[in-house]
C-alpha cells in the first residue's frame, strides 16, 4: 500500500510540474518555481489544489 500511494504521489509531482512548464506560457518564472517546488515537497495535495485552482 505504501509503495502504491509513493507511486502516486511520483505521478502527480511529474503531472503538476509538466502542466506548469510547458502548458501555461504565460505564466511568471517566479510562480512556476513555486509551483514546483511545492509539487516536489506536497505531491498530491498540490495537484489537487493546482487542479482546482489553475486548470479550472
């Protein structure tokens, strides 16, 4: 289970941080930064919040 929810979390980091790089352009360097930062740190919650927040 551990392994499973480690996996997940790995996936999620990979998706926020891919969103924020190549398909929000416009978006300023500083705020992609944090973005990843907090993808690499808060994995899933990060991609709940960034789901909600920026793809919506």
């Amino acid at each position: 289970m551990e392994k499973l929810i480690g996996l997940i979390g790995i996936v999620c980091a990979i998706w926020v941080i891919y969103e924020v790089w190549a398909n929000h352009k416009s978006m300023p360097v500083g705020e992609k930064i944090l973005w990843t930062i907090a993808a690499i740190i808060f994995n899933i919650i990060t991609a709940i919040v960034f789901y909600f927040v920026k793809k919506r």
